[in-house]
C-alpha cells in the first residue's frame, strides 16, 4: 500500500489508491482488509464490503462492480 493520506481523500480517490495498491487476483475480504489497514473511510469500508463475494482478476472487475452498485462508476 502506498503511504498516502486515504482518509482526506474523496471517495473516488480513496477506492483509487486502495485498488492500485493490492495485487490481483484477490478475494473481496483481502481487498476490504486492504482498505482497512490503508485507513479507508467507514463509507468505503462498506461500499467494498458490499462487493459480492469472489475472485477478482484486476482493479476493472472491482470498478464494474462499484460502478454498479453506487453510481455510474470509477475512471482509474
């Protein structure tokens, strides 16, 4: 994980940071406990925690997914 200020960030970034900073393939808890040990915002924290349970190849399977469930999307 990179050594930003993730709680300061907005949404977007904060998702942003978190997903380039884990390695693929990965499941949705050991990408919710990257968010929680980066310091993700509570928000967050649930948006991924939302995620259905899987595999994920690559940072766009995540973004499809959240784009889905909570808006039109990320752009990373």
């Amino acid at each position: 994980m990179t050594g930003s200020a993730i709680p300061g960030e907005s949404i977007d970034l904060q998702i942003a940071d978190i997903l380039r900073g884990v390695t693929y393939p990965l499941n949705k808890d050991a990408l919710v406990d990257a968010a929680r040990e980066a310091g993700a915002s509570n928000e967050v924290l649930s948006m991924l925690d939302g995620l259905p349970e899987q595999d994920y190849a690559d940072i766009d399977s995540v973004t499809k997914l959240i784009g889905s469930n909570f808006g039109p999307g990320l752009s990373i």
